[in-house]
C-alpha cells in the first residue's frame, strides 16, 4: 500500500494551509485518515490503547445493520441502492459544509445515521423527500447541537419525523409496498409505484417502420421494469381495525412496514451482535422491549379482542428495530446505567400507549423522540444520587 | 471487599519468574530526582571516597530520607546535571550500621525503643518503600497509622511481582512483619494476597498462620486491584482517622534488612519487560545502576519507548534520569509507534485484544498482544459509550469529569470527586474517542490543590493583616492612653 501512501504525500500540501484547496482540508483529512491510521503516539501513561476507535465503533453499528440491509434488497428489490446513495451523499454535504464552517474533523456518526434513515422509510418515498429529511436531521438534529457527541436527538429520528409531519401522503397511507417472497424476492427488481414507463411512443413508432421488427417485443426491450408496487396496509394499520397477523408471519417479514422493521428475526440477528460487542447497551433494549412487553400484556388481559397479545407487538411495526438501533445511540440516551433503565421503561410504555390508544398506528418513533428529551433530564438525576453518594468516599 | 471496574491487558513480553543478577557496572548514575523525593541536602564532596551504605544527600522536605551509597568508589558530583556519579567502584567495605552507642542511647532516650527502630529504617533506606495509601506521600516516621497495609500483589504490566521479590525470602517477610507489628500498638496489619490458588500463595498463608495480628486480603486477580490507595477505600478507612502505611513486599523485607541485619537496603530487584523486550525477566541491582546498559541488554534493537514502570501508570524512563531510580519497580520497554496502517478499522483483528469485543479476537482464548505506542485512532468528542465508567475501579464518572472540565467547570468536576482518581490509567487506555482522561484528571487534581493552597495562603495573610490591624490600633489606644 506504499503507492497509496505516496499519494497522499503528494497531494497533501495542496489541501494543508497555504494550499490551494485547504478550504477542504476537512474531507481531505477524513480521506487520509479512512485509509491511514493517523500517526498519533500517546504521550504519556498510558502506552498502549485499546485498538477500538470510534471509525470502528460506528463499523460495528453498520455490520449489525447488515441483516436488515441485505432483507431490504430482498424484500424491495433494487431500489434501496440508490436510496442508501441518496441518505450517504446528502448527509455527508451537510456533514462536511459544517466540518468546514467550524474548522472542525469529520466525525464518523453520519456512517451510521446515512444507512439507517432509509431503513426506517417505507419503500416508496422519492428520493429527493430522503434527501431531505437526510440533510434536515444531520442538520438539525446533530450539527446544530455541535456535532456528533453532543446531539441531543437521534438525527435518523428527527429526519423521519420531519418527513412524517411535513409529508404525511408520502409517508402513509397507500406507500407500503408488499415484501417479495420466494428463493430471489425481488432482488432483482426496482420497485416504484408509478406505472411502467415505456420509450416516447413518436419514436417506436419510427423504430418500428424502420426496423420493421415487431412493436410488442421492442417495448418490452426498451421498457424499464418497473414493477408497479402492490401496496397494503400495515400490521399496525389493520390492528387498528382489529385484525391481528400471524406472529410467525411479523418475524419472517411477510408483511408491509418501513424497509428495515420487516423482518423481526434480522432486526434481533443484527440486534444481538451489537449486544455482543457492547456497542449498544443491554440495559436499553431490555428496559424497552420488558416494559412494552408487561404494558401490552397488562392491556391484552384486560380486552384480548381490541388489544393485540404481547409477543404480537414484540414483532409488529418497529419496535425491535427502534429498540437496538435508535434508542441505543450512546449519545442521545442517557450516560448512566441506571438512567438508561428509566429511559428504556419510559420509551417501551409510551410506545404501547401510541400504539393502543393513540391517532398514530406507530408509536415507537415518536416515544425514542421524546425518550430523548428527557434523556439529559434523567442522567442529571442520577448523577446527582451518584455525586451524592461519592461525596463522603475517602 | 466488592470490587468494580478494572481490566486486565495481556502485553508480550511478561517477565519469567527468574531473577538475574546484573554485573557490576563502570559507574553508578544516582538521580538527584525521583518522583517523590528531591535530595537536595548533599552531604558528600566531589571526589570523595565513599563506603557502600554512606549517606550522600538527603531529602530535607520528606523527613531527611538518605540517599544511600550502593558501592564502595569515589563521588562526582559535576559529571552529569542532577546526578551523583559514583565511579572506580568495588563490592567490598559494605558498612554495616554502626552507630556509637552513645549516639544510639541519645535517640532512644529522645524517642523511644519504637523510635530507634524507626530512625533506623530511615537512614538504612527500608523508609522510602513506606507510602501513604491515600496520598501517596512518604508518611511521617514518628506518626502511629491506623492501620498497615502491606500488598504482595502487583497488576500493573509489568512490574515485578510479588513472589519474584519475596522467593526465598519468606522467613525474612515473615520476621518483617514481626518488625513492622512492634511499632504498632493494637492496629491492624493487612496482608493483600492474589486470590488464587498458587504454591506461593498457600505458602505464605501457612506461614502467618499464627499471626493474629494479621488479617489476609484477598483481591482478585485484576488490574488496579493491588492499588493501595483503593484498597484503603475499599476497607473503609478514612482519612481523619491517621495515616495508612502501605508498603509492598519488598518494603517488608527491606524492614527485615534494616531492623534484623542492620544494613543498608541498596539491593533491588526490578523487572524488564513489554513487548520491545527481547528477554523478559528480573534484574537484581542497586540504585543508579545506569539505564543505557540495560536497555542495551534487554531491548530489541526495533525502535521503542523505555517505560519506567508498567504500561499502563509509568512514566517515561528518559525523565528520571541516567540511573534507576530509588522508586523503579519495573522498566518496560512498548514498540515505538512509526507505520501508519492501511485499512486498520477494517480488519478482522485476530490479533488485536479489545475491551468492547469489537475485533475477531473476541472469539479467541486470551493472548498476548504486541502493544506499540500508538493512539490507534483518531481523537474525537466523547460519544458516551460508557465504558471509562465501566472499568473505572474508584467508582467516578470520567465521561462526566471530562465534560465538565472541557467546559472549564472546575468546581463541579470537584464536586463529581475527580480527588478519587488513583490514575490506572484504564479510561485512557479504553477509550474510543482518544481521550487523554487520566492526563486530565491528573491535571484538574493539581489545579485543584493550587487553588486550595492559594485560598488558604489568602486566608492565612488575611487573618495576619487583622491581627496586625487590631495590635497596631491596640498599641494606638495604649499611646493615648498613656
């Protein structure tokens, strides 16, 4: 990797002060710096350090994501590829304009934000409303605050709930695309629902004379496939009429729902890596998923018609998915152990609630959201009991 | 006693439970400097032929503690800056104590049998292995602690361990701690032990089987756990109550040195190590032995940083000078950090241990790992992944320190008691964002006692301006008066 290296070197003083391009500094430096581990040397005690960095920290989130990114290919075809493009390019323009107001280095949170915002979109949002609610979360959920570290929101979570306020036809209703089954799903499909557009007809018309070729086979050459989505309603959206799915069907990913939340069985396979690796904190999704888990079945007791049984909201809609990556995002949930239990029984019950007695058929985005708020208000909390109780150690 | 926190790291590089003796050098190196003493107070001449045991300078601000003469040669004082080089030396015409009986009576008059002994462990060097566990400061000889505490374990990689110093020593540690009993009235001596099950161990506790006085501590095998200062915490001594005498085992030998043999304790035993090592063992040899012979001997001819001290709470060897120094336990030698790795976030690291099993290694057996001196990362803000608290064995919330201080809130990193750092060093080593946390916090402490210091200077000349106030309206009233 020498001639890489050298390469670098060559180009380094254009982007360094002084150099024609050292506005950009920033991204040359984030350039470098993803192929290179940077030079630094501890300067004192201690010597050696733990090999983890945050590049790394942020790899371990996008490799638990894997599972539900590579279910998204198959359940809604090719299209997510240039969602993800959109979520990275858009978010990463934000990204750098504020590296470079500020003088500041490219942190690393928006790997993690690019790749689950369209994770949590239904199948079918344009991709310019993505760009959007990329760019308005980055900016207004994290940067605004300072940057990755001190945001007090999860920026995929304002992004989305942005989209979902300022959009509400594209992101409900008649936008739930049904998943693909069988051995390929729809991997090889790019699934909108506009209807199939065909070449200008002025000109198979021309084609067709001059070529004297039949039209039926060159329009179906020439035709992008579009496979025309074949929308239904959400698990969520049909308990609200009672109608409760198979739990069976919830953890395999037969039904309709934001492209990441289909299948609960690759939300808990990327779910429990994060776990393993201590990336995502365990007390979180346990506090979360036990609360919603007692409060639902409390509710199913009460009335099993209306209410749907505990182990059905366990599946349905985004619970798991909020569970392990959203609310576990170390920065916007509290720092204590304790505060992060209260956080994760305030976020599973006021999921339950939306879900069971609110207008919303999905509550989990809003109760992270609000889980958030009160994220600094807890710790404050507890690190006052903990400094407290410092107070008279020797 | 309930522990939390703590880590343990695996270097290459750990020292074999061997002890070699190192030959003679050219010249002794003694450093003027350590990290506790200053022996400003010389009491030789240049060019004066001394005898083994002789005392060079003393240390006037930590109660006249000696620096002693390890060998018979004749003294330089100019050669090198902050050293006292001792050269044509010999082995023999070692002194053992003598002082004239007269002199001997004097002091037992002035402080006691108990205070013999004492100024015995002064001037023969058995006083410098004493600190005090909550400070870290060398305690007053002439005070009574509440308590001793003497720790047979070190954690810290790589120091010297505790069964190399007191292997076949034994019977000396136990007549040590005979010793260190009759300075004490009914306080207790606690005795902290690995809590595994070892030869050494099993040994040791067979032999104070009968020592009443003695309660055993068993602490478990995980670095900082043999710290003084947390043990102290630990067992719920406190501060106002006196000081707390901590020593390690060799301290309790170096007592047995001086107050049975009455000689002086020059003899050390100090370990190399770390993975820049090309033979990790022990080396016994006295103080000032100069460090450039044994890097030449032990280090690989790579580049490395020279330790002095474990990896995680040395310092570096080049600030103490030419020789070893009165207070190394240990001498580590880490890589030297000089290729930029391609790709490193994105290997599988079978080979790279990590706390947050982030790597492949994470489904290996426990290895060693070749640390170098690199950050491995870039430094970033703190994204509150809590593992600092996690492994921090006093309790406190460095995330919290850290932000407090990067806001310059001094007062309340106080309040959050960033006092209780014992300086691990484990929230640095961890870290994923590169903080420097235990530099940190070692310089908010400073700030800290400065700003207390001062307070207590501006209290001390304002009650001073007062009195003088009153006496000088006093003496006014006095002149009317009059």
């Amino acid at each position: 990797m020498k001639f890489v290296y050298r390469i670098f070197e060559k180009v380094r003083p254009t982007f360094e002060e002084g150099g024609k391009l050292s506005l950009i500094h920033p991204l040359y430096e984030a350039i470098e710096n993803f192929f290179f581990a940077p030079a630094a040397v501890s300067i004192g005690a201690p010597y050696g350090r733990d090999p983890l960095d945050v590049k790394r920290y942020m790899t371990a989130v996008i490799i638990g994501l894997l599972p539900c990114v590579l279910a998204a290919f198959y359940f809604y075809g090719l299209r997510f590829l240039p969602m993800i493009i959109v979520s990275y390019g858009a978010g990463f323009v934000v990204e750098l304009l504020f590296a470079i107001v500020r003088k500041e280095k490219i942190a690393e949170g928006f790997l993690v934000t690019g790749l689950i915002f369209p994770l949590v979109l239904p199948p079918t949002i344009p991709l310019w409303m993505l760009a959007v609610g990329v760019m308005f979360g980055v900016c207004i959920g994290k940067e605004l605050f300072g940057g990755t570290g001190r945001n007090i929101f999860n920026p995929a979570i304002v992004g989305r709930v942005f989209l979902a306020l300022a959009y509400p036809s594209q992101m409900s209703g008649e936008v739930w695309v049904k998943p693909g089954h069988g051995i390929l799903g729809r991997v090889l499909d790019y699934v909108t629902i506009k209807t199939p557009t065909g070449p200008d007809e002025g000109v198979m018309a021309t084609v067709v004379k001059f070529f004297s070729v039949n039209a039926d086979g060159v329009r179906s050459f020439f035709t992008v496939e579009h496979i025309e989505a074949i929308t239904s309603a959400t698990p969520l959206g049909l308990a609200k009429k009672g109608e409760f799915i198979d739990v069976m069907r919830l953890a395999i990913g037969e039904v309709t729902g934001s492209i990441g939340e289909t299948s609960g069985l690759m939300v808990l396979c990327g779910g429990i890596f994060l776990l393993i690796t201590r990336v995502a904190n365990w007390r979180t999704v346990v506090s979360i998923l036990l609360s919603a888990f007692i409060m639902a079945f409390a509710l199913h007791q009460s009335n099993p018609e209306k209410f749907a049984s505990p182990t059905w909201h366990m599946f349905a809609g985004g619970l798991l998915f909020g569970a392990f990556f959203m609310a576990t995002d170390p920065v916007s949930s509290p720092n204590t152990n304790g505060g992060k239990y209260v956080y994760g029984i305030l976020i599973g019950a006021v999921a339950m609630l939306i879900r069971n007695f609110g207008a919303y058929t999905e509550g989990v985005m809003f109760s992270i959201l609000l889980g958030n708020i009160f994220a600094p208000v807890i710790d404050e909390i507890f690190f006052s009991i903990r400094i407290r109780r410092l107070k008279n150690e020797e | 006693m309930k522990f939390t926190g703590g880590y343990n790291i695996l270097p290459d590089g750990k020292p074999d439970g061997r002890v070699t003796v190192m030959p003679e050098p050219e010249a002794l190196f003694l450093p003027l400097k350590s990290a506790r003493f200053h022996f400003s107070e010389l009491c030789v001449k240049d060019g004066e032929s001394v005898n083994g045991g002789d005392t060079l300078a003393k240390d006037p601000d930590n109660f006249d503690v000696p620096l002693l003469c390890p060998r018979t040669g004749t003294v330089s004082l100019e050669e090198v800056e902050g050293h006292i080089v001792l050269r044509d030396i010999s082995c023999k015409g070692e002194s053992v104590w003598e002082a004239d009986d007269e002199e001997v009576a004097h002091i037992e008059q002035k402080v006691g049998a108990g205070g013999l002994k004492r100024f015995k462990m002064v001037s023969l060097g058995a006083w410098e292995y004493f600190s005090d566990a909550f400070s870290g400061d060398l305690p007053d000889p002439l005070s009574v602690p509440q308590a001793i505490i003497v720790s047979a374990v070190s954690l810290d990689p790589f120091v010297v361990r505790g069964d190399v110093q007191l292997k076949n020593n034994l019977s000396r540690f136990t007549r040590g701690l005979e010793h260190l009993q009759t300075l004490l009235k009914y306080q207790p001596i606690y005795l902290v032990l690995p809590a595994v099950k070892s030869d050494f161990a099993s040994k040791v506790r067979d032999m104070i089987r009968g020592y009443a006085w003695v309660s055993v501590i068993e602490v478990p095998v995980k670095y900082p756990y043999d710290n003084l200062t947390l043990i102290a915490r630990k067992l719920g001594l406190k501060r106002s109550d006196g000081p707390v005498w901590g020593l390690r085992a060799e301290g309790v030998l170096a007592v047995d040195t001086a107050l049975t043999l009455t000689k002086p304790c020059i003899e050390r035993i100090i370990s190399v190590g770390g993975p820049g090592a090309s033979h990790a063992t022990n080396l016994k040899l006295t103080v000032g032995y100069p460090t450039e012979a044994i890097i030449k001997e032990y280090c690989k001819d790579k580049p490395v940083v020279t330790i002095n001290g474990g990896m995680l709470a040395g310092s570096d060897l080049a600030d103490g000078g030419r020789g070893v120094t009165s207070e190394c336990r240990g001498i580590t030698f880490c890589m030297e950090h000089v290729d930029r790795e391609f790709l490193g976030w994105l290997r599988p690291g079978f080979d790279r241990k990590c706390y947050a099993s982030c790597f492949m290694s994470a489904i290996r057996i426990p290895f060693s790992e070749s640390y170098s001196n690199a950050v491995r990362g870039e430094d970033r803000p703190c994204v509150s992944c809590g593992f600092c608290e996690d492994v921090c064995p006093s309790g406190i919330m460095p995330y919290l320190i850290h932000k407090y201080l990067y806001a310059d809130l001094i007062e309340e990193a106080a309040s959050a008691r960033v006092d209780l750092c014992i300086q691990c060093g484990l929230c640095s080593f961890i870290c994923p964002s590169k903080i420097e946390l235990s530099k940190e916090f070692s310089d908010a402490i400073d700030l800290i006692e400065q700003e207390k210091e001062e307070e207590r200077k501006a209290a001390e000349a304002e009650a001073k301006r007062v009195a003088e106030a009153e006496a000088k309206k006093a003496s006014e009233f006095e002149i009317m008066e009059s």
